[in-house]
C-alpha cells in the first residue's frame, strides 16, 4: 500500500518517499528492538542434573495417585487426620497452574469476533478459582474436577451435537483427565519456557478405551510442549472401556494443557 | 484178744530186757572204742575282688573244716564257713584262724583299697588331620563392605599357606561372610568376593587350587548377633572348614 | 476513520497491528492517502466479508457431528474421590450372612480406603438408614454435608441353602439424573474366602471405574521369604496380608524369590551343599521343576516382561556378574564386566530393552543401568549405599532402598526411595527408621511393599507410591524380601 501511495503522488513522491522510508524504517527497528530486549526469558538451569548427579527435589512426573482432598469447609465434615499423624507427607507437588487470563483463550483474529460473536469457538475461561468448595457446584462441577460441558459454557453449536456424555459420565472424565495428567512428563519441554499458551490436543476414544487419532488442534507455539502434550495421550493404552449405557463408538476428546514451570 | 497179746508181748521183752540189762550190768561193760586221732583243721580264705577303690565293697569268704574256733582278725568270731562283705578304707589282710581238735589253721587274704579312683586310661594319643586344621588354620578377616586382603591379614595368609603346603592331602573350603548391616543379595556377593579373594591368596602362595572350595554365606550365618563393631568385624571373615 | 479500521482488521499480523495503532499521528499524516490507496487496493468491503464467511465455514467445518465431544484439561485440580462405602445389607436371614458380612464389609473397606484412588468418607458421618437396593437410595442424604460424598457403595449379600449371593452397586449420588456407575452381581459356594474374593473383585471393579482404566489390585498377591518355620522358605500371601501359606519345603535357605510374569512359576535363589543355584518353583505343580545349576554363587533372578528371559547374578566365571538366559535357564551369557559385584538385575517393565542393577564397582553398592546386551551403562547414584532396585510399571520409576550416608561404624537406616529415570531427581519415601530394604513394585504403579524393621522384627509393609498408607502385613516370625505379582 505504501508503495502504491507513492506511486500515486507523482509530484510530491521524493519527499514523500523519503518521510516514508525513514519512518517504515523506524518501525522495523522499534519492532527488531521489541523483540529482543522486551521479550527475552531469563532462562532458568535444568535444575543441573544432566551430568550424571541425583538431585534430590519434588519429583517432575507424577506418581499416578491423585491429589488429596481439599480441606472441607464444614466444620461438621471437617475430617483432619489431627495430630497423632506420624507419617509425614512429602509436601505435594503444586498443581499445575490455573492461568485462565484472556491470552489462553483461543486466538482468533479479531474481525471474526465482530461478524461472528454468537458463533465463537472460544471455551469461555474457567473461574479462578477451579476448586469447588465441597457440597456446593451441583451435578455438573463435582469437586473432583471440573470440565467444560459444552451446553452449560455456552460456544459452538457442534458442541451442543456432541451429546450428554460430560453430564452423564462425569467419573469416565475425570479418569481421562488423570490418565492424561498422571503421564504428561513435563520435563519433556524446553527448559528455557516457562509460560506457554495453552495447547490443545483431540483425540478419541474407542469403545475399549483406546485412544486414537491424536493431533493437536491449537499448537502453543513451543513445539517440544506440543509434542509433550501429544505424547501425554499416547502413553495411555487404555482409559478403561466405555460406559456400557453410552450407545456411541466412540468419544472425541478436547484436552488442553496449561504449562508452567 | 489182740489186745492182750500186745501186753503180753510188752511184758515178756521188758522183763527180757531187764535181764538182760541185769545180765549186762554184772558183766563188764566193753570198753569205749578209743577216740580216733583228731584231725587238723583246714582253712582257706579269698577276698573277691582282690583290689577295689575307697568305699567299695569286697566278698571275704572262708572254708575251714575240722574247727571249732574260726576267727578273723578284724571281725572276730565267725562261722567254719562263710563269706562277708567288706568295705575297708585301708588295705587290709584278713587273717583267718581256725582252731579245732587237731590244732589250729591260718590263712590270709590281702585286700588293697585304692585311695584315688584310677586315672582314666588317656586317649591314643593319635591326632587327626581336622584337629591339626583347626589348631593351625586362621580365619582371614576383612575391611567393611571391602573384598581385598588387607595388610595386617597377609601374615595369616602366609601361615595357612605354609601350613596347608605341609599337608597336601588336606581339602577344605572357604566360607565367605558379612556383617549384619547391609543388604541380602549384596552381601552374598560381597562374600563370594571375600572367599575367592582368600582363595586366590592361597594359590598365589603355592596351595593347589583343587583342594579349595568357596561358598559364600552372606550374613546368613554369622558367627555372632551384637550390634557392635567388636561383632561385625568378627563376621567379616573368610571363614576355612576342613572338608577332607 | 471506518476504512482505516477495515485496513487494521484485514491485517493478519498483530504485532503489524498493534505498532500501527501505536503510532497514531503517523496514521493520522498519512490518513488521507492510505484510505484512498488501500480501499483501491484491497477492494470493497464485500470482499472481506468474504473473507470473515470464509473462515467461520472452515471453523464450522471442522465440526464431527453425531460425535460426543469432552473437554477438558490439565490443572483442574484432580483430586481423590471422596466414596462412602455402605455396609452392605442382608438379604435372607440365613444364619450365616452375619460373619459373611464382616467379611465382606472389612475386605471392601479396606480395599478401596488403601487403593489410593478414592478417598472414603468416615462411617460416622453416615447417615443412619444405608439402602440395600437402589430404590432406598437417598440422595440428598449422601451428597450434602456431613458425608459430602460423590460416590455411593451399597449393596446386599445373602446366603440361600449354602449359596452366596451378593449385589453390589457404585452410584454417583451427585447425578441424581442417572447416577449407576456399577451394577454387579457374584454368586458362590457360601464360605468365608468366597466372600473375601467377592468383595476383592467388586472393589476392583469400582478402582477400575474410578482410576481411569488402571486395574486394581485387590487380587494380587505377593511372594515373600519367611523364617517361621526355622529356614527361610518362600511363602504366599493376598496383596493385604491375609491368606499366607508356604510354598517351598526346601529345609535349606531360599532367598528373593521372583514370580514370573504369567503367574506361573517363582525363580528364587536356593543354597545347596556346593552354593547357592537359581530354583524354580511350579505354583500350577505345586513342586520344585529343575533348573540347571550353574556353579558359583547364583543369585537374583529377574524375568523379563515377556516371561521368555531370566536376569540373575553369577560367580561362575569368578566375579559375580549380571547373566541373562532363556527362562529355562540355557543360553546364558554375561551381560556385565569388569570387576566389582553385580548383582539384583531388574528389567524395564516397559520395554525389556533395559536392566537395572546394583554394582560395587566403585566401593559402596550403587545403582546403574544398561541396555539388555550390556551396552549404555549409566550410574544413577553416586553417593551412600544404594540396593534393591525395582522399576514401575510405566517405566517411568525406579524404587529402591538407599542409605544417603553411609561408612564405617554407622548403624546404617537405609530407606526407600523413588527416582524418575529421566530427570535423576528422588523423593524420600520412608521416613520412621529402622532398615527398609527390598521394595516391589504393584501392578497399577500405585502401591509399593517392602520389608522393614522398624518394630524391631524385620517384616512386610505396604505402602503408597508417595509414602502414604503405610500398613504392616506379617506378624509371625522374621519376613522379607517381598514380591508383587504382575497381576
């Protein structure tokens, strides 16, 4: 377009392609200079134990046991072991962190937004807090984790297709979310990030509990968490057959990894 | 009638009796046959067992014949024959006197009572090859969680293998062990080491390695249970079992 | 101004974008020719709602229709399930049902209370009426305070003319709408075992269920060594310490032993009058079947994951090595040299191409790996004494017994530890003393048994895989060197 201008003021184009010049240039380098200094990573050693050494630390993979319970907040239900526990508990790996701002939403440009926003695929990000205290959240959210039933978010029509499986078979969800966690070995992405957009991964899920067809529909932009996160999935040989009152073949799955270390 | 006989029969031999009797005494009563000579007493005795020990019993027995008078010194009067059981705490002779018509026997018997029981008769003095092994064979011992023969060790190494190259017909084994601390499989190891590293010693210093086993014993079968140094260095061994 | 936003939003690239809208004057100075310049260029406006139409038909497209869809994620917080567990109710008045039910009742609470997958509610928060059938199930009861529980196990058992009969069902009392998770039912000879394995299997199918397709283990079993009868013979037990009965009558000592992975056979190491030779033991023959002696000290056996290979260590070259031969015991050949005592092999799980062991090569036993034909040694640990090493079932894990600091005249408390392969890092399992060696591995990766003398006499202990739920199985005698079976 610039040159089109300049083509276009036949008379006044020496000056003007001189103002024009200069000051493309000039956005080049506030572009170059942007990129470099603005958003470098301080990168952070690989805790140094590529040399042969055992490093004693919170382990990086995840033994296959799910978390402990929040503490209830009923003070009737209150079941705190107290203080004759003589076992001490290795302190627990922190959970994978909740970066629910606008930037993990899916990106879409932002001219579908305008046309289109009754349309959008974008999962609606989760409320800060994930942890549903107990007794309260309903049939839907049970505190033993939460998922995106597509009817209740609100988002693309398909998903209203996709049936009532979430609703219905929560415990099979929520099984597929530990098997994936449980194996996700995030020791396997560059060291050198430590923020990433989230990557989300479908795959199904055959009748036996096979999973299949897995690829990566949103990349993160760090090919090694890409491929981590696909990784994750494959490793599972089975998530146990399907509910046998689901009449479906299969089950799709849209499964997100949110990476920080 | 019967009856009548029988007194008449009584009356007449009485009557005949006396005469004869009367006829007797008038006539010179024969004379008395004339004492035959009396004849010598005789006497033996015997003391069974001849020799016991303080406070055992011995059979004193005696024979006379033709005594009236039999004594022993010591236990006077006794019987012409007899025997008695004696326990005297000294030697003794028993004298035996018989006396009777014909004169007087004697006759001794010597008892000896030994003071100390006998000494036991000592043992062949033979000695077996298992005793000369055990007497001259020294354990070797070892270093914590360490197979190798350490320096205050070599000088047993040398003496068993002098001991072993004089007596060639000897076969043994080597018994590897380990202290209590420490892992099973590990110290089973750790022991086979100990007991090849012995083994190897032996052979270096001349001892045919035919005549050597090894078997390791881990802390299976330790020599002592302590939990203490003084202990686990006692388990620590290469330990040699004659095996001929 | 609306051309200039038309030109802004046909852009694909934000950061152009954005250092546009930043550098507003300049827009401003060049307003004028840009409007005329790009509305001439790019066309009209129909040709970018073309465009936006363009790109929802390709989003739409990409819809499956007729196709459940989930979605979810990672970081949502994926806790234990907290379960009430019901004791189930009699269903005849057989006079029988009451000590089949305290079996039954104590066998399934213990199973799922330990399977670390669920996290049971205290029965003192129960409510008072518990349903024997689904129609007696309460809901509101259940899913509110004070069980707060998401998962409900009821059921009833009763015996008729000698017959057991038990049914059991998993209701998500969260979903009144259709909360049947489970519905089953076991049928069998009334008798205290068969109550037992009853509720064994119905606590493995709730974990089944529940833990995202791992299997449970409330039938599996562990092989073990015991003194009580005066020698150490390998003996039996179910995966919770109860049903233990000896297996060999050697009159000897048999140490490690090791089941295959088809349940088949044990391999252990037995002495003899000339050493210590690998054994097998035919638990389908209930006997001793033969294995070649080898000579020297043979120690450890290992089977590979596919059951066609043994690992062991041997002395019969003179320095105790790792071997590996076929299972019946021909083709060995040394898969480690050099000096030092190699010994307690151990395959990767996962991929039989990898075998753990411990070596003295250095001084104090360390742990190492290698590749199955001995190349690719790699140390894993470098300081202390370190044994016994196990690998998970994912491959991912190994675990092992490690005295950190160790040397002349320390008692010596060794530990168990778990170290991730990949990264070398460790966690500390065990933490009350005493000496805890020999741990094994359970088939879901979840669970790790160990002996341990900690009371003073060495036993089997139990425990999760982050140390947790420590629990003593032998009582009698001296027990050690614990086994778990692959299934």
């Amino acid at each position: 377009m610039a040159s089109a201008e300049i083509y276009f003021e036949h008379d006044r184009w020496g000056r003007a392609l001189a103002w024009s010049a200069g000051f493309h240039v000039g956005i080049m380098l506030a572009l170059l200079v942007y990129a470099t200094f603005v958003n470098r990573h301080t990168g952070e050693g690989w805790g140094a134990g590529g040399g042969g050494e055992a490093i004693g630390a919170t382990l990086v993979s995840t033994v296959p046991l799910p978390a402990n319970p929040a503490p209830a907040q009923n003070v009737l239900a209150n079941e705190s072991k107290g203080l004759t526990q003589s076992q001490p508990k290795i302190e627990e790996k922190a959970p994978d962190a909740i970066e629910i701002q606008g930037k993990n939403a899916k990106v879409k440009p932002k001219k579908k937004q305008e046309t289109a926003s009754t349309k959008q695929a974008q999962p609606e990000p989760e409320p800060e807090d994930n942890r549903v205290a107990f007794g309260e959240g309903g049939p839907v959210s049970g505190p033993y984790g939460t998922f995106s039933a597509a009817g209740a978010k609100g988002g693309f029509g398909f998903t209203g297709g996709g049936g009532d499986f979430g609703t219905r078979f929560q415990y099979y969800v929520r099984g597929v979310q530990q098997r994936i966690s449980e194996n996700w070995l995030k020791y396997e992405v560059d060291p050198r990030i430590t923020n990433a957009q989230r990557v989300y991964v479908t795959f199904d899920i055959a009748r036996d509990g096979h999973p299949s067809n897995v690829r990566v529909e949103q990349s993160s932009g760090v090919p090694s968490l890409d491929q981590s996160a696909q990784r994750a999935v494959q490793r599972v040989d089975s998530f146990g057959s399907l509910p046998s009152e689901y009449s479906g073949s299969k089950v799709s799955v849209e499964f997100w990894f949110d990476y920080k270390r | 009638m019967k009856y009548r006989l029988k007194w008449l029969f009584l009356i007449v031999g009485l009557s005949a009796l006396l005469a004869l009797g009367a006829c007797k005494k008038k006539a010179a009563p024969p004379p008395p046959p004339p004492p035959p000579p009396p004849a010598s007493p005789t006497a033996s005795i015997s003391v069974n067992p001849s020799s016991i020990q303080a406070g055992q019993s011995a059979s004193l027995t005696w024979q006379t014949s033709n005594a009236t008078d039999v004594s022993i010194d010591g236990i006077g009067a006794v019987q012409p024959n007899g025997s008695q059981s004696v326990s005297p705490t000294d030697s003794t002779t028993y004298h035996l006197t018989a006396k009777g018509a014909g004169g007087s026997q004697e006759a001794t018997a010597r008892l000896t009572v030994t003071q100390a029981p006998p000494p036991p008769p000592p043992p062949a003095p033979t000695v077996t090859d298992e005793d000369l092994f055990a007497q001259n064979i020294k354990d070797v011992y070892f270093d914590y969680d360490k197979s190798d023969v350490r320096g205050d060790q070599q000088s047993s190494i040398q003496a068993d293998a002098q001991f072993l190259n004089q007596h060639p017909s000897m076969n043994f084994t080597i018994e590897g062990h380990c202290d209590e601390r420490g892992s099973t499989d590990y110290n089973l190891a750790l022991g086979d080491q100990r007991a090849s590293a012995v083994k190897n010693a032996l052979t270096a210093a001349g001892v045919n390695a035919s005549r050597i086993k090894t078997i390791s014993y881990g802390k299976e079968k330790p020599f002592c249970s302590e939990s203490n140094e003084a202990c686990w260095q006692q388990n620590r061994r290469g330990h040699f079992l004659y095996t001929k | 101004m609306k051309s200039t936003e038309t030109t802004a939003n046909s852009l694909q690239s934000a950061a152009y974008r954005n250092t546009i809208l930043m550098y507003p004057k300049l827009l401003l100075s060049r307003m004028d020719e840009a409007d005329r310049t790009s509305s001439r260029w790019c066309g009209s406006k129909p040709l970018v709602r073309a465009l936006v139409f363009l790109c929802i038909y390709c989003l739409l497209s990409t819809v499956l229709l007729a196709q459940d869809w989930i979605k979810t994620g990672t970081g949502l917080g994926v806790e234990k399930v907290r379960m009430a567990v019901a004791d189930f109710k009699p269903a005849t008045a057989d006079p029988q049902n009451t000590a089949l039910l305290k079996t039954f009742n104590d066998t399934l609470w213990n199973d799922l209370d330990v399977s670390g997958v669920v996290e049971l509610v205290s029965k003192s928060f129960y409510p008072l009426q518990v349903p024997g059938q689904p129609p007696e199930v309460n809901f509101m009861a259940w899913n509110a305070p004070p069980p707060n529980a998401a998962m409900l196990a009821f059921g009833n058992l009763g015996v008729t003319n000698g017959r057991l009969t038990v049914q059991g069902w998993l209701y998500d009392v969260k979903n009144t709408q259709s909360p049947q998770v489970l519905g089953k039912q076991y049928a069998d000879t009334a008798s205290d075992p068969a109550a037992r394995l009853m509720a064994h299997k119905f606590a493995d199918e709730i974990i089944a269920r529940l833990g995202g397709g791992v299997e449970g283990i409330a039938e599996t079993q562990i092989y073990f060594v015991s003194d009580r009868t005066g020698h150490k013979e390998i003996w039996a037990m179910d995966y919770d310490g109860s049903n233990q009965h000896q297996l060999t009558h050697l009159g000897s000592i048999a140490l490690s032993p090791r089941i295959s992975p088809d349940g088949s056979r044990i391999a252990f190491s037995g002495l003899t009058k000339n050493g210590w030779e690998i054994m097998m033991y035919s638990l389908e023959l209930s006997r001793m079947v033969s294995f070649p002696h080898m000579g020297g000290t043979n120690l450890s056996p290992a089977w590979s994951a596919d059951g066609t290979k043994l690992a062991f260590s041997s002395s019969r070259a003179g320095d105790p090595a790792i071997y590996v031969a076929d299972n019946s015991g021909s083709g060995a050949r040394r898969v480690t040299t050099g000096k030092g005592p190699d010994v307690s092999p151990v395959f990767n799980r996962k991929t039989d191409g990898q075998i753990a062991f411990v070596s003295g090569r250095t001084g104090l036993p360390q742990i190492y790996t290698m590749g199955v034909d001995g190349t690719n040694l790699l140390k894993l640990t470098d300081q202390g004494y370190a044994v016994s090493p196990n690998w998970s079932p994912n491959g991912q894990f190994l675990t092992f017994a490690w005295v950190r600091k160790y040397g002349p005249g320390d008692p010596g408390a060794s530990d168990i530890y778990l170290m991730d392969i990949a990264s070398k890092q460790w966690v500390q399992l065990t933490h009350d003393g005493g000496r805890n060696d020999f741990p094994s591995w359970s088939p879901d990766g979840r669970h790790i048994v160990f002996q341990s003398n900690r009371t003073g006499s060495l036993e089997i202990w139990s425990m999760l895989a982050d140390g947790s739920k420590v629990q003593q199985l032998t009582f009698t005698g001296h027990n050690s060197q614990p086994n778990w079976s692959w299934k």
